[in-house]
C-alpha cells in the first residue's frame, strides 16, 4: 500500500495570516542582539590586548585594565600581580558567558519564535538546538545567567578589599535568588513536561 500523500495545508485568512506574519518584527530585535554581540567581541579583544601588553611591562595597558575591572589599591602596581591577572581573566570569561548567552537568545529565539533555520543534518548544527522550545531555552537561559552570576560574585569576592559588606551581601543575596529561581523555573518545566506525557 502507497503511503497517503501529505495534506497541503490550509491556506490562512487575511487576518491571521497578518497576525502570523507579525512574528518578523522580531527581527530587528535579533539583529541588534548580534550587533550587540559584535561590541562584545572587540570589547574582548581590547582587554585581551591590554591584558597581554600589560605583561610586557606597559604603564598605560596596567591603567586600563586596573581602571576597567574596579581594582583600587594605596598605589599603582608597577607590574601584572596574580589579583589583577584572575581578574581580567574572570571579567573575560564573563564576556565569553554573555556572548553564549546572546548566542541562545539569537539562535534559539528566533528558531522558536520567529522562522526554521533548517539545520537538520548541518555538521555545526548546535546539539541544544535540535529540542529546543519556548521552556528548553527559558532553563538554558537561567542557568546561563547563574554562571555569569557566579562569575560577578568570584570576581567581587576576590576584590572583596575595594566592596563595601553591604554590597557582598546584595551580590550573595542576589546569586541566590537567582539560584533559586532557576530551580523553581526547571521544577515547573518538569511538572508541565510530566503531565502532557501523562495525557499523551
């Protein structure tokens, strides 16, 4: 027996075939997330720069990095120490951390929201994007942001000298919630998961 040919579907009304279209007008957002990304990626490549002349003894590259990550101290270092170096590295982990996170929201979101990539079977297809869905990528998205979270925190508890308690606390407190609201966000996905598999 031949197998049933597929059904064309049904051609949309006015209406809602304007509605459907609507979803194009996040577009524009995507494309500003990728400019935005851009910014990152040279805002990467001038600490990176900074971080390497800096080793090679250059006055005005330690300035710059000791001004961009918030390092105060009695007096200038003459040279990189080991505080300044995890520092830099740590606030360039948080870029790479954020550049992923844009990367979900771009790929991911416009996957889900807006049109198919078709990527099926493209040797770089991202593994995540193959069950990605509107609650997939609001889980991916909260733990994404609790590891920039626990980035900030590492980076404020090792300049911990140059905080004020109070803002140790909030930055504590915060990490938490956060935590926490990305367990009760992956706890209600598994409840919802659990019972359109129990009526299905």
């Amino acid at each position: 027996m031949s197998d049933p040919k597929p059904q064309k579907p049904l051609p949309l009304g006015p209406l809602p075939a304007f509605i459907f279209a609507s979803r194009w007008l996040q577009l524009p957002l995507y494309l500003g997330l990728i400019a935005a990304q851009a910014v990152y990626v040279v805002h990467f490549i001038v600490e990176l720069v900074h971080l390497v002349e800096a080793a090679f003894g250059s006055q005005t590259a330690l300035q710059a990095l000791v001004t961009s990550i918030g390092y105060k101290d009695a007096a200038l270092p003459s040279s990189l120490n080991e505080t300044i170096i995890m520092l830099v590295v740590l606030a360039l982990i948080d870029v790479v951390m954020i550049s992923n996170l844009l990367i979900m929201v771009i790929v991911g979101g416009y996957e889900t929201f807006v049109s198919r990539m078709n990527l099926e079977g493209h040797p770089d297809q991202p593994e995540w994007l193959s069950h990605v869905n509107a609650s997939v990528l609001k889980v991916k998205l909260a733990m994404a942001i609790i590891g920039i979270s626990s980035i900030h925190l590492l980076k404020t508890f090792i300049n911990a000298a140059n905080y004020d308690e109070k803002v140790l606390m909030w930055q504590t407190t915060i990490h938490v919630v956060f935590l926490l609201s990305a367990l009760a966000i992956a706890y209600t996905d598994k409840l919802l998961t659990a019972t359109y598999n129990a009526r299905h």
